[in-house]
C-alpha cells in the first residue's frame, strides 16, 4: 500500500498541505461527482457515523497547543486535504498499529471527496475542521474569515451530523483573537493549535519526518501532520514505533486533554 501511494504522489497526485507557496496540480484534483479511489462516482455517498461534537475542556485555554504533560499519551493531527488513496494507506497505518489520529479537513476537499467523512471516522478517528478553502485566514477580513470557518463547518454537519470536534486555524500555528472569536461563534469552544510540526508539507523525506517527529515529541505532544504526502504515510510506522517504545500511545485530541 505504501509504495502504491508513493507511486500515486510521483505520478502527481494532489499533495496539498499548510505552505500556502504550494500549486496544485489541477488535472489530479477529483472534481464533484468524478470517479473517487476506486473508480466509481462519489456522487452520493453512504452517510458517515456521527462525528462527536465540538469539544469542550473546563480549566483548559481557549488556544490548545498540547495536553497534560504527566500523561502517556501523545495527539498526531493530520491537515486533511490530498489524494484519497494516500489518506486512505495512512489511516490503514495507524489502525495496523492501534493508533487513532485527528484528522483536520478541508471543506473544500470534502466537497470532492465526500466519503473520507466516512472513511475517517469508522476507522474510530476524529474528524474536525481546518476552513473551506485552506486561505491565510488570520489575514483575511472578519467576514470573510467567518464565511471560511462556517463554510466548512457546515460540509462537516450534512456528512457526519455535527460540526466536527475541533477548528484548526489555516496556513497560521496560532489564530488571532478575532479568529478565536470567530470560531467560538461557529460552535467551536476551542481552537486547535501544536507545540510539534512535522514538516512534512515540505516534503523533506519520511526519515526525516521521522526524526523532526520523535525529536521533538513527549507526553501530551500535538504533532501536526499532513494528508497527500507519501514521506508522511511511509515515515508513520517508525514514529508509532518510536512512541511505543517510549510508552507513549497515539490517541484523538479529545482523548488527549480529556
């Protein structure tokens, strides 16, 4: 599976992540209605379970970067936009390994693959919101920036019945006061930041995804991903393991502060 998903990235399939520098490859986007990973329309697809509402944490900030620090526990949060067939190995990975992961996705990527709704949370993932368009969100007016988190939200609530549990900022580690407000009106007590960054967006190479990860990781660490990378769906393994083997365990953002 994951040399397929190699083989899909050199072939130019959409990889897609937080550098807003990065141009897409419109012949690899799948457009509404087109054929989704196994060649058949997506058009109307089976309704995923409910996704879990909006979390909320008494006692914790309204800005989360990472969780309780005495705990064996560790968040990796993936950007969810890219080429299903990556996203799909990926999450194949963590569930081989036991692992449950938080899944941050664009609207507009949901709106051209409406089923990975589904395909995330039956794997016992969570599922969340990172805007519509993926636009530099904190630089953007307070309309505009709320048309991103609504819209987003809104593509979530038709195909899991709920908003998602977290909004994540895009193309920003930290949202704005505005931006936190903005979310707070669209249902989200709480803004999903990181204390790790992978960066994979930059394709660097699975080792070195591997090494930026476990490097910098330790209990309560939210480490953020990102879908459409092959380095990323290769370099998971040997960060699961490395965790493992530091008793650390992957788990949902919810169950991390939670």
């Amino acid at each position: 599976m994951l040399r397929a998903a190699a083989s899909a990235a050199a072939a130019g399939a959409l990889v897609t992540g937080c550098d807003p520098t990065r141009d897409q490859d419109p012949d690899a986007v799948r457009r509404p209605g087109g054929p989704g990973p196994s060649g058949a329309g997506h058009a109307s697809p089976a309704p995923a379970r409910a996704a879990r509402p909006p979390t909320r944490v008494p006692g914790l900030p309204v800005q989360i970067e990472h969780g309780p620090r005495n705990g064996r526990a560790v968040a990796l949060t993936f950007h969810g936009r890219g080429d299903p067939r990556m996203a799909t190995a990926l999450l194949g990975e963590a569930e081989r390994a036991g692992a449950r992961v938080t899944v941050l996705a664009i609207g507009d990527w949901l709106d051209e693959q409406p089923a990975m709704a589904r395909r995330i949370l039956d794997g016992g993932h969570e599922l969340g919101n990172h805007t519509l368009h993926h636009r530099d969100i904190c630089a953007l007016p307070a309309a505009d920036a709320y048309a991103e988190i609504s819209g987003c939200a809104d593509r979530l609530r038709k195909l899991t019945g709920t908003i998602g549990s977290w909004f994540r900022p895009s193309q920003t580690r930290r949202a704005t006061p505005l931006v936190t407000e903005l979310a707070r009106k669209a249902g989200y007590p709480h803004v999903l930041s990181y204390d790790v960054d992978s960066l994979d967006a930059n394709d660097p190479g699975a080792a070195a995804v591997q090494r930026t990860v476990l490097d910098a990781a330790g209990p309560g660490s939210v480490v953020s991903l990102h879908l459409g990378h092959a380095g990323t769906v290769a370099a998971l393994p040997p960060i699961l393991d490395g965790l493992r083997r530091r008793g650390l365990r992957a788990v949902t953002t919810t169950e991390l502060v939670t």
